[in-house]
C-alpha cells in the first residue's frame, strides 16, 4: 500500500516536471516561428495571409491570435509578439512606454478598412450626417425623430473600449467626446450585428468587412457628406469619398528575423493585396 | 521500523502540502492583486473608486467608479439567485424525497448535462434565443439586459444547488423522518418541517456554491448584459458587472495605466465580496452548529 502510494507520487512528479519542461522549451524555439497578436478586426484577414503564405512555404510557420489592437501593441511592448496587428495607431502613452522598456518597432500600413453605420432594416433612415452621428453616438440625441426618423428610442451600440473600432470611432465620428453611459457595449462585431438585427431602434458601428455579410435585417447608411451622400464600399474607401475609413496597421519589433520580413512582403504583394479585397476590406495597391 | 516511520513521514508531509496547496495559492492570489492594485491608492487615489461613473477610455477624463460596477454584479446576482435557488432547493427536496427511481435516474443526469455546458454556449443561446423574447416579453428598448443574465446565471447555479442539496438531503438519517411520520404527520409535512430544516446546512452550502458561481460567471453575462455601466438597481436595465469589467478590458489596457491598476482593484474588491460570502456562510452554519 505505502510503496504503490509513493510511486503514484513519484510518478506524477516526474510526470508534472516534463510537462513543466516541455512549456519552457516551447518559448526557446519561438525564434523559428513568426507570432502575429492584436487586432480582432484583423484576424480573419491575417490568418487568411497565413494560411496561403504557409502552402507556399511549407517550412513557415505562423500563429495569429486576436485579443483587440491594444492586446497585439502590450505584446510587442512585452516583447512576446514579432508583429503587431493593430487597427488603431500607438497612442503616446505606449511609445513613452516602448521607449523606457527601449523597444524598437516600425509601422507599415498593410491595407484600409472603412466602418460602416449599420441600423435595422426596418429603420427608415438611409443616410446620416457625421455631425448627427455624434450627437447619436454621445447621447445628445436620444429619439430617432431628431435626426428625421419615426418616434422611437435609439438603442445605440458600440464595440467594447478594447476595440480599435472603438477607439477610432471616437476620434473621428465623436470627436473625441465621450460615448453615452448608455450605450450597449458590444464584446464582438458579431454580436453586435446580431443585436441590430434583432432590434428596429439600434444603431452600431462595424468594419466594412463584417456589414456586408451581417444580416438579413441589417442595413448600411450612407454617410451625408458636403459632395453628396457616399455609400461606404471598396471604392469610395480608396478614393478617401467615405470619411469614416482607417488604415489597418502592422508594428512590427525592430529585432524581428527575416522570416517576418518575409511574410510582410508577402502581405504588400499583389496576390497578398488580392486576399485583401476578397475578404472584404480595402486593398492599399493601385 | 526506522525506516517505516521515516516514510510516513514524508508522506504525511507530502500529503499536508498538497492540502495546503490551496491557502498558498489564494495569499498569492491576494498578494499579487494587491500589488499591482497598489499604485491606485496614490494615483488616481481611492476616492475616485466610489464615484457612480465608469469611463475608462476617454480622451477628456477617465473615471474610475465601480459603484456601477458593484450595483450590476450585485443586481445580477441577486435576482438570479431568487430563480435559482427556489428551484434548485425544491427540486432536489423532490428528486431525493418524492421521485421514483426511475424518473431519478433520468432527471439526474440531465441535471449533470446542464452542468456541463460551457458558459460560452450558454451566452450564445442567451443572446440569440433569450435576449429577443426578454425583450417582446417585457417591452423593453434591447433584450440585452440584467434580467436576461440572471436567467442564464440561474441556469448555471441551479445544477450546483440541486447536486448539493439533493445529496445533503438524501444524508439526513432516516429516524427523523420515521419519527415524525409515526407521530401522525403527513409526509409532505415532514419534508418542509423536518427533512429539509435538518438538512439546512448542507443546502446554505450549495447556495453558496451557487452564488459563488454566479458572481464570478463572466463570458455568459457579458454576452447578455448590455455592458453599459450605468448605476442602476432595476434589472431591466442594462447592467456591467465588475467580472465582464476585467475581462472585456484587461486585453487593452496598457501595462502600469491608471486604468491597468483601477481593474486589479476591482478584482479586489470581488474577491472580498466573495470571501464575505464565504465567512456570512461560515456564521451562519456555526451558529445552527451550537
């Protein structure tokens, strides 16, 4: 009894070290392998570039996570990412940290993306001002009779504040105003579809990418511009016609290997530039 | 015979550290979260934890309230544990008291099955499923609201209250109840007055088994809820709890922040509330106890 018990003991040590060894190792060997964190937005079209990067090159290997544009940026500060997928530019906070860690990284625009307004098909509603969008999204409006609608509350939807949408939809459509203390915060652009969907009075912001497939009951405004109103679409992103539109970001760590190198290039190349408009975002190629 | 002792002895070491295994890992637990909450006492200061407004991200003025925070954990909380624990309580007085065999043996896996569902299916049920009829049922501007996470909440807690009670129901000794029903009670009098009252212990346990789960639940309730930190006690409001809190925002903010410190005070401050919990329970069955 007392022998069968140590042994059951001594075997899961042995057992407990390996796997404790086995997770150590695993960092040590990260060199050979290209790690992309950050964007949510992002990563559908990272991975797309992964997946046909590593047919070509059987010997690549690439990881994509998400987590949010700040996740990707505090991963490079934190030196466990070789790029950055960020949605939104470095805020001055995180260079100022970048520089008292003295880390090192450089930004390359890889491809655009336009956000779309996105309200329920049963709204009446087609096209809105960027000045009442604000008034909307800060809580200054609360009826959709105000901006010429039907009687009714607005239920007004925003991504979480770990969203880059988040942030850019701030800055550019709020003008750096606060959001509404009401505003529903949304954990992902899927959910956030599914709830305009579901609900006549809301309104919500997505990537481009995500409004065209979004729903059967989920309708693109256009946005009221001085030249007249402009429909967000791949054109009109290019042309810099829709206002609310970004460039989609890779900060990529100094000390990076040719092997990231490699890939980015990929990324900027016509084919890599190709993946870009079939899955639904801006291509930065002419 | 040396020898013998010697390896009990390492044994009983061995065996005492793994049994201590779980206080060393909470006073590191609190320590990490206190030292990294630490620099929000001197900046932004701890006053600002107690106002009523949460704002995080702001290019004029960041807030750090968690009242709100509070008042949504707490209103969620509260209002799934009014669902969740009539239900499991009785259920589990009928499953171990009244129900044959057969139909025990069938409500009692099923039991186990909901159990077993991730939390993420569940949230994903709640908001296509729940969320829509919530909102039809109540008249409401957006199912998405602390009613519809209390419900999904409950359905969580009430396998955790039901094993439980079920199982400290089943253990109160037989006597007792051959002892009231031989003095002419009526069997569903002797289950409410005699039965359950003896298995009171057992059945604040799995209450708070239940509302521990409940409180600390985050992917579930921050699929349903709304996220809008507003101060509000109604559960027909959309709520932010401080769990949603931690997990929607720990991925973005950036490291040594004021921001970073204000969400490890949080967690502080949830993992008192549930350490309360904890000791209010202890109180309270000591005092059956005497």
């Amino acid at each position: 009894m007392n022998k069968l018990t140590i042994n059951l003991l001594l075997i899961s040590i042995s057992v407990g070290s390996v796997i404790i060894s086995g997770c150590s190792k695993r960092n040590d060997s990260g060199s050979s392998m290209v790690t992309i964190k950050g964007s949510d937005t992002m990563v559908h079209l990272v991975s797309s570039w992964a997946e046909k990067y590593m047919a070509l090159n059987p010997d690549a290997e690439i990881s994509v996570t998400g987590g949010g544009s700040g996740t990707g940026i505090a991963a490079i500060l934190n030196n466990t990412t070789d790029i950055a997928a960020s949605s939104r530019s470095i805020k001055e906070k995180e260079s100022t940290l970048a520089e008292s860690k003295g880390i090192g990284f450089t930004r390359t625009v890889i491809a655009k993306d336009g956000i779309a307004v996105v309200v329920n098909i049963a709204n009446e509603i087609s096209a809105l001002s960027l000045e009442s969008l604000r008034l909307i999204f800060t809580g200054e409006v609360t009826n959709w009779k105000q901006v010429g609608g039907a009687d009714k509350e607005i239920v007004v939807l925003s991504r979480e504040s770990n969203s880059g949408t988040h942030v850019f939809f701030q800055k550019l459509v709020l003008r750096k105003d606060d959001y509404t203390q009401g505003a529903l915060l949304m954990p992902s652009s899927s959910s956030l579809t599914q709830t305009v969907n579901d609900n006549e009075n809301a309104i919500g912001y997505v990537g481009l990418g995500y409004a065209d497939n979004a729903g059967d009951n989920v309708k693109t405004l256009s946005i009221i511009t001085p030249d007249g109103n402009v429909i967000p679409s791949e054109e009109t992103v290019k042309s810099g016609e829709y206002p609310i539109a970004r460039p989609l970001l890779f900060y990529v760590n100094a000390n990076a290997n040719g092997k990231v190198k490699a890939f980015i290039d990929y990324c900027l190349s016509e084919e890599g530039q190709k993946i870009v408009s079939e899955i639904g975002y801006v291509s930065i190629a002419d | 015979m040396s020898s013998f002792f010697q390896k009990e002895n390492l044994i009983k070491y061995l065996l005492q550290g793994a049994a201590s295994t779980s206080i060393f890992i909470v006073l590191l637990i609190v320590l990490f979260l206190g030292k990294e909450a630490i620099p929000f006492f001197s900046e932004p200061g701890i006053s600002n934890l107690f106002g009523t407004t949460w704002k995080p991200v702001s290019f004029k003025e960041e807030l750090f309230g968690i009242l709100p925070l509070i008042s949504g954990t707490v209103v969620v909380t509260i209002v799934a544990m009014f669902i969740a624990v009539p239900t499991g309580v009785i259920g589990a007085a009928y499953l171990s008291q009244v129900a044959h065999e057969k139909e025990r043996e069938i409500l009692k896996p099923f039991m186990e099955l909901l159990a077993g569902i991730p939390s993420v299916v569940i949230g994903f049920f709640g908001l296509i499923i729940l969320a829509p009829i919530v909102k039809e049922l109540f008249g409401l501007q957006t199912g998405l609201s602390a009613l519809t996470g209390s419900i999904l909440l409950a359905l969580m807690a009430i396998p955790t209250i039901m094993t439980i009670s079920d199982d400290a129901i089943s253990s109160v000794p037989r006597s007792y109840k051959e002892a009231s029903l031989s003095l002419g009670a009526s069997k569903f009098y002797t289950l409410w007055k005699v039965t359950v009252p003896a298995a009171m212990p057992g059945i604040v346990a799995a209450v708070l088994l239940g509302m521990g789960r409940v409180i600390g639940e985050t992917m579930a309730v921050m699929m349903v809820t709304g996220n809008a930190a507003s101060l509000t006690l109604s559960p027909f409001n959309s709520v932010r709890t401080m769990t949603a809190t931690i997990a929607a925002e720990m991925g973005e903010v950036p490291f040594g922040s004021e921001h970073y410190s204000a969400l490890f005070m949080v967690g502080l401050v949830l993992l008192f509330m549930t350490f309360g919990l904890v000791l209010i329970g202890q109180r309270y069955l000591q005092r059956q106890e005497n």
